[in-house]
C-alpha cells in the first residue's frame, strides 16, 4: 500500500511540474510582469505600456493613448494592400520574364511536323 501512495505523489508531482514548466514558456519577463507573446511592452519615457504585438501609442498632450482596434485593423489592412499591389506587380514582372523565356525557348526549339 505504501508503494502505491509514493508513486502516486510522484506522478501527480511530476504532471504539476510539467503543467507549470509549459505555463512559463508562454510567458517572457518584463521587469516583475509576465507578459504573454501576443503582446508588446511599449517604453514611453518612464512609462512601460503594454500593447497588443504591433500595437502603437500615441501621445496627445499629456496623455498616452493606445491604439484601439479599430485603428490597428486599418493601419494593418492598409498595409496589407500596399503589400498585396506589391506582390501583384512582382507577379506581373514574373509572368512577362516567363512569357519571354517561353518564345526564347520556341525559337530554340526543333519545329514540330
């Protein structure tokens, strides 16, 4: 019976300690806070603030205020279309630079009969 009690408290040990082991990694440290990797510390001045990941602050006067998310969403689908028109004209380049190689290669190529 005894050895039953002591392997019992030693695997619900060892599950505890894993369940906290996994917890932290979640986790970085900044100053006495644990702040999760979905999110940013923003330093203003003195002032640490924490932010959504690619969240901003702007101050106004005396005041800090942080992006809301209506903000965030437009700055991001904004430059998700500069992004996107940019990956359309590389895609437009490509297509022409293949479409060339493809008459180079016609050229070069022995005519069917």
């Amino acid at each position: 019976m005894k050895k039953k009690e002591i392997l019992l408290v030693t695997v619900l040990l060892s599950v505890f300690t894993a369940l906290s082991y996994g917890y932290e990694e979640d986790y970085k440290k900044v100053g006495d806070v644990n702040v999760s990797d979905s999110m940013d510390v923003v330093k203003e001045g003195d002032v640490n603030v924490m932010v959504p990941k690619g969240g901003q602050l702007r101050k106004e006067s005396s005041f800090l205020i942080k992006e809301d998310a209506d903000e965030y969403a437009s700055r991001k689908f904004i430059s998700l279309e500069a992004r996107f028109s940019q990956l359309e004209k590389e895609v437009a380049s490509q297509k022409k630079k293949i479409e060339t190689l493809q008459e180079a290669v016609d050229k070069l190529s022995p005519q069917k009969k």
